[in-house]
C-alpha cells in the first residue's frame, strides 16, 4: 500500500523518481546519471557520491565488497525460511512490484 501510493504521487510530478537499491549496486554510474537527468542533479553531488567522499553516517557500518556481494548473489535469502518467504510473497502487490521494476518470482 505505501509505495502504491507513492506510484500515484509519482504519475502527478516528476519530482518523484525511484531507484532500485540492486541497480544501485550493480551499475552507480548508470543510475546516477539517470538521477542526474531525472531530478536535475547537480554534478559536485554526483562527484562525491561517486567517489565516496560524502561523509558516512555516523550509525553505519562501512559497506564492504563481502556486503555488496551478498545481495547482488542474493545471500540474504538464506535467512528466511520458506514459509517466511511465502508469508513475504503473500503480501506483495503483483502490479506495484511490476511498476517498480521487479518481478514474481517463485519461492524455492
């Protein structure tokens, strides 16, 4: 229900732009530039967040090559057990994970 309605809010503006954490991952200066044109970013933003050098947050563990690579292979799977992925399953909207970009999958 909650990104349903940020969907709607979306079709209103252009001020609302999603970003898949994977994408972000998989390929930073592919969506950044495309935040960039989207939102209208400015290009010292794009340059820092491209180097790291924005400061970290001072709650955050510094995110490793080993974190990364455990949820581009989808490691974190491993953690639930296959009712709990069916229970997750069970209360996801069909048609909103689609307008997010992501699609059903089967719970192993």
């Amino acid at each position: 229900m909650f990104y349903g309605k940020w969907l709607a809010f979306s079709r209103q503006t252009d001020r609302i732009v999603f970003v898949k954490y994977i994408d972000m991952l998989r390929d930073i200066d592919t969506e950044l530039h495309r935040l960039e044109s989207a939102m209208c970013l400015k290009r010292r933003l794009l340059a820092q967040l491209r180097s790291n050098s924005v400061a970290k947050v001072a709650q955050s563990a510094r995110f490793t090559d080993e974190r990364r690579s455990y949820y581009l292979r989808e490691q974190y799977l491993s953690e639930y057990c296959l009712q709990e992925l069916q229970a997750i399953n069970d209360h996801i909207d069909l048609e909103v994970i689609s307008l997010l970009g992501y699609a059903e999958r089967e719970t192993m």
